[in-house]
C-alpha cells in the first residue's frame, strides 16, 4: 500500500486502576506495580505518542465488581479492578508529559449533570490543546446506584433516552461561546461580546438546564465524542452522537456485519458515515519469533481465572450468577432484566440457545480473557497481516487492549507500529495539533440552538 492510503485510526485502551481491562495483567512478571503514581501514566503515554497512537481512553465503572455474591470480597482479594481513580485527573497528567497524544475519559450520564461534565471536559479540552474526548456511557448496575445513594439502576432503554437528554444539554452548551466571542480588549474594557455568549435552555422529560456556560469555544469546537452501544438502542445512540464508535467482535465476519451495521445507524440519524470511526477492541500478543511468540501467549493465558470471569459477568449484566447451578438455564425473565444487552445477546448468538446457563455465559462471553474480543497473535508481519485484513472491511482502526503493562504498548510500539507504517498504514508523524485534527473530522462551529425544546 503506498503512503496515500488510508490509515488505521490506533487507540489505546486503559484503566486508571490496578489492571488493565484483562484482570490478571497486574499479576505479570512484566506490569510493574506503580499505577498509583503519574508516572505509570505518563511512561505509558510517551510510548503510545512516539508510535503516533490517535489516542489513549480510560474506560471506568463507578463501582467494584461487587454483584456476584453480594460482595466486593473476590473483587479485592483477587484484584479484579478493586482500583477506581477518576479517569480525568489521570487524563491530566498524560496531557502534561505528550503534546500530540487525544486523550479520552468515560463519564457516566446517569449519575452525573450535563452542566458537570460539560465544564469538565471543556476545561480539558483547553488544557490540553484540543486533545481529549469523552467515552459516554450510561453505566451498568446496581452497585454504581448505591455508591451514588439511589436504590435501582435505570432500565436499559430509560438510561439512553436520559442520554439523549443529556447530550443535548452538553452539546449546546459546548457550542454556545462563538469562537470570536472573545474580544479581550484592555484599553477599551471590552471582555468579551455578549451578543455572541448564547445561553442554553432546555427542559426535556428527564433533565432541564436554564442558563450561560462558563467556558469559551476550545480549540475542538467540542470535545470527539466515544460511544460503545452495541444494543439496537445503543447503536442508535452512537449512530446520532458518536466520532468514535468502540465495539468488538472476535472474528472478520462477525466484524464487517457489525461495521455495516454501525454505519447504517450513523446515516439513519442524518449524519455522515464516513466521519464516523469504528474500532473494535483486539489484544494483540507479538514476538519476534513463532516460539517466543508461542511463550508469550502461554504466560498470558495462565493468568485468567474463571471466578474472575464470574465476578466480571455479574458487574456488567447487573445480575448474580453465584447462587445458580451452572447448568440452568435463564428465563425470560432473568434475561430481559440483565443490564449489558450487546453482552447478553452476543451470548445468544454465539450459544444458539435461546435460554443459555451460566455456563454458557461464561464459555460464550469468555469475559476476563484474553478472547473475550478478537486476538492478533504473531511475529510483527502476521499481527499486521491481520490488521490490514479487517481494516476497511470491518474497522475503520482498532482499539488495543493491553495483556500486561506497560510491556503490551512497549512491543507494539516496537515491534508492530514500524511494519504498519512500512505499508503505508499507520502515520509516521501527527497531521494536527488536535485530536479531532488527526482523526480527520471537522472542527464543531455551530451555534448553539437557545430555544426550549421537549424530550430527546
């Protein structure tokens, strides 16, 4: 392929914990044990912005894995993502040591406010120069209601219309400062032209907002916006908002349904396929040789432990899996109140059954995993092989899970990036100063709409 191909979207795919998204990473020989520390970040960031990574995104929960039998006991003991800092202050200190590297934050829109997370991340757009994103989603279970003193978790279907809701609100208020509002005149006094500052009003079913927003257009126009619904509502959702749609998928075929899918959603909703990316997420184990390659993989896949998988299954179906027999199976009923709906129904579909048991659940999801999502395992020409396979048939780019760290960035980097760049697949320097600038998608330049408006 030559340089003037299209080229892969890379993220890197993090936690602002313990682990990284594969529980048993922290107990590799290879991850190191300062992940409290901004320096962890910060090493891990510098080697994704040498490589010319687009991103790096921290997924989050707002609680531990505490479903499965009623307890965070397993979740600690085991450490099966026991720590939860906030995602944004560590955003913050990766920005501080890169100046090319986007950098993305899960927040939540069922237990914050529009008006919270639209200063939020606005000021972290500013700070870092046009660099950051925000992963939207409307969280998973009881154990994150808890912690915010509610009873119930939402239903599935009432959390996305809240979110329709809630982007609205933070979408206009991104939009509601001109980008010349600003006139920063001494002589004359003359701040800013108020004729160009647009409140933001909006009442909707589930939220209302009525006032001006604090923070001046940032270099974005507003932050790249991430979504992974994967449910019919969720993809609807995404298809509406989303720059960045996070997905997975284990195999070629599976992968160019979803895509199709994905980009269908995005042009029901009126928008423009085409600036829209589709990542799914893939872990990738490389060497440089078949047999280093083949005792790389088997260290990693000893890691894994099925009651990790467990406690991972509950947290994210929002259902405890302890007290049932493995073999029997879920009712109606039991499957229509599980939380994670794209979870549950890849289980379906991969099980063909329509009321599976736990154990299928566990075998079908292989939640806690190494193929919980698609594998690319090899030298640094079969990885990228398989790269450039699903590319542009399936995926617009990928997002990289890591085995260990920051061991799995490290390799990649070294090992995978400069086969890539050799075909003309992945940059070999930034194109913009800004995130949405290296993706290649426009700036936001709307004005905010003002008016009130009913429900999303």
């Amino acid at each position: 392929m030559t340089s003037s191909s299209p080229q892969m979207t890379l993220i890197a795919f993090l936690q602002a914990q313990n682990c990284s998204n594969y529980v048993g990473s922290w107990r590799h020989p290879a991850s190191t044990p300062d992940f409290l520390t901004p320096r962890y970040y910060q090493r891990i960031a510098r080697t994704l912005e040498d490589a010319r990574f687009d991103m790096a995104f921290f997924d989050d929960r707002l609680a531990m894995p505490e479903i499965y039998g009623h307890s965070s006991d397993l979740a600690v003991e085991h450490g099966i993502r026991a720590v939860k800092m906030d995602p944004t202050a560590v955003l913050m200190a990766m920005a501080m040591a890169t100046t090319h590297l986007g950098l993305g934050a899960t927040y939540s829109t069922t237990y914050y406010e529009p008006f919270h997370v639209a200063r939020l991340f606005a000021t972290l757009d500013q700070m870092s120069g046009g660099r950051v994103a925000w992963n939207i989603v409307t969280s998973l279970n009881d154990s994150e209601a808890a912690n915010f003193g509610r009873d119930l978790h939402l239903g599935h279907d009432e959390r996305y219309d809240r979110a329709d809701e809630f982007l609205e609100i933070v979408t206009r208020m991104w939009t509601s400062w001109e980008p010349d509002a600003l006139v920063m005149d001494k002589e004359s006094g003359r701040f800013a032209d108020p004729a160009k500052v647009h409140p933001t009003r909006y009442r909707g079913k589930y939220l209302q907002a009525e006032g001006t927003f604090t923070v001046p257009r940032t270099p974005q126009g507003q932050p790249v916006l991430l979504q992974a619904g994967m449910s019919g509502r969720g993809k609807a959702f995404a298809g509406r908002w989303a720059d960045v749609v996070f997905t997975a998928f284990k195999n070629r075929d599976a992968g160019i349904a979803n895509y199709r899918s994905v980009k269908q959603a995005v042009a029901d909703a009126g928008r423009d396929p085409d600036q829209v990316k589709v990542t799914p997420a893939v872990g990738v184990i490389v060497a440089e040789t078949p047999e280093q390659v083949r005792l790389k993989e088997a260290l990693l896949r000893g890691l894994a432990r099925e009651e990790d998988g467990l406690a991972l299954l509950c947290e994210g179906l929002n259902v405890d899996f302890s007290d049932r027999d493995l073999d029997e199976p879920f009712s109606d009923e039991d499957l229509a109140r599980m939380s994670w709906q794209g979870l549950r129904d890849g289980v379906l579909k991969a099980s063909g059954k329509s009321h599976p048991t736990v154990r299928d659940f566990v075998h079908y999801s292989r939640r806690g995993t190494l193929d919980e999502a698609g594998m690319f395992i090899g030298t640094p020409e079969q990885v990228a092989d398989q790269m450039e396979d699903w590319f542009g048939t399936c995926c617009d780019g990928f997002v990289l899970a890591a085995g260990s760290l920051p061991g799995s960035y490290e390799d990649f980097a070294r090992l995978v990036v400069p086969e890539l760049q050799r075909r003309g697949l992945a940059r070999t320097d930034y194109a913009d100063t800004t995130l949405r600038g290296n993706l290649g998608l426009p700036p936001v330049t709307l004005a905010a709409q003002t008016t009130e408006a009913g429900g999303a």
